[in-house]
C-alpha cells in the first residue's frame, strides 16, 4: 500500500529510464555503435536518426561545418501526478569538419585538441554572455575511454546560465570527426550541479559506456584511438610553449 501512495505522489527516489537500445551509423564504411532509453521528452519531437552519411559528400555540412546525425531529449523527474520535474537532458551526435588549415594526425593526440580549440573559436557568441570552456566540476579537457577507444571530454557553459553541455568527440577521418553532445537544463528548484551528479551525469555516462566505432578497413586514425599514452598537463603545456615559440 504504502508503494502504491509513494508512486502517485512521486516519492520515488529518483527518476527511472528504459532500457537502453542499440543503433548504428554508416559513416562511409565506419560504423558508429551506440545504445540510449527510448523514454524520449514527449514536448520535443525529433526528426528520425539519418543512418548512412557519404563523408566526401561535403554538401552535407551546414554553415557551422556541422551535420546532425540524431538529436533526442529526455525529463527527468519523479513518478506521480504530483511528482517534481528536475529538469530535462538533450543528446545531439553530429559530425564536424576540421578547418583546412588542420589535419587529425596518428602520432599527435594533442593536435586533435588544437581542433577542438579551433572549432570552439571559430564559434563562439559574439555577446556579453560568452562562451568558456571551464572547469567547474570537471578538468576543461580530459580523455575517457569508451569502448577501449579514447574519446576527448570538454565541457562548455555559459556564465550566468544554469545549462551545461559536455561534449565527447572522436576523430572518425584525418579531417572529420563526431560529437556526442549533451546538455543538461535544470529546473529552477535544483541546482546545475546537483542535477548533474544526480541524474543526468550518470544517465550520461551508461550511454557513452555503449559507443564503439568500428573503422573501415585501412583507416589509420583507428591507430590513433587505441594509443595508451596518456597526455599529462606539463606535456600540453610543453607542447603549447613550442607552438607559441615557433610563431615568434
């Protein structure tokens, strides 16, 4: 009995998801594995997942150098009529183009985060709420590995916003590469952190425990994801102290 009360008034202890469920991309012969809830916000439609991408098609690629693969959101809240809404997380996997004047290497991890700092640039607002990558609640740059392949984490925020994105990149080409982005949008009765170490940060983190890319036969950036070099902070800045030097 005391259940049954608990479930309609949203005593619940935290919000539930579905199960997960797999799905594949064919991104020219690399295939992108990944599983997520299929609980999807019924208050945000989504287009259907696009399942097959030329890569040389370069008409594909928005203004941004940017082409959505699949965009899907989720509530978080309790169960009941009464229960509370925490807040909602959106997931958009997308691929992105690197400048022309930049190449994804297999011997140097550290010009795939010249890249991302280049896009990041490239893209920032021009109004007085910037863009930042920081460092709140996560190191700004940190490698994670999914799948046993290594994937770049960065997070992103805006300063008088409660939103907060993180965003897991992947090199797929020596010129492309794919984002699984998620941004978290808490109610105004939770605050940012809580909201992430509570529910969507591990929501998060079971979806990208699923991705694996299987590279097409003969793609050398599969070399490049495997590598168990770790990049330590005084390497980056030993790195960046020669690049600044070499533009004197």
């Amino acid at each position: 009995m005391l259940a049954v009360i608990s479930k309609a008034f949203g005593l619940s202890s935290s919000p539930e998801h579905s199960p997960l469920m797999p799905r594949q991309i064919n991104l020219s012969g690399n295939i992108v594995h990944f599983s997520m809830p299929e609980n999807f916000s019924k208050d945000m439609p989504a287009e259907d997942m696009i399942e097959s991408v030329d890569l040389s098609d370069k008409g594909v690629y928005q203004d941004d150098q940017k082409f959505t693969l699949i965009r899907r959101w989720w509530d978080f809240k309790e169960s009941g009529f009464f229960g509370k809404d925490y807040g909602t997380l959106m997931m958009s996997l997308y691929i992105k183009e690197a400048s022309d004047s930049l190449s994804i290497t297999t011997l140097k991890p550290l010009d795939f985060i010249d890249i991302i700092i280049d896009d990041i640039e490239k893209n920032k607002p021009a109004d007085d709420d910037p863009l930042m990558v920081y460092s709140d609640y996560f190191p700004a740059y940190k490698e994670e590995w999914f799948g046993e392949q290594r994937w770049l984490m960065y997070v992103q925020g805006h300063a008088n916003v409660a939103q907060h994105t993180m965003l897991y990149a992947i090199p797929i080409t020596d010129k492309q590469y794919i984002v699984a982005e998620f941004k978290s949008a808490p109610n105004t009765d939770i605050g940012t952190r809580s909201f992430i170490e509570r529910y969507t940060g591990p929501f998060i983190e079971s979806v990208m425990n699923s991705f694996r890319v299987d590279y097409a036969s003969g793609n050398p950036v599969n070399e490049a994801v495997l590598k168990t070099d770790e990049i330590t902070l005084q390497q980056l800045i030993d790195e960046k102290v020669k690049l600044l030097e070499n533009k004197r």
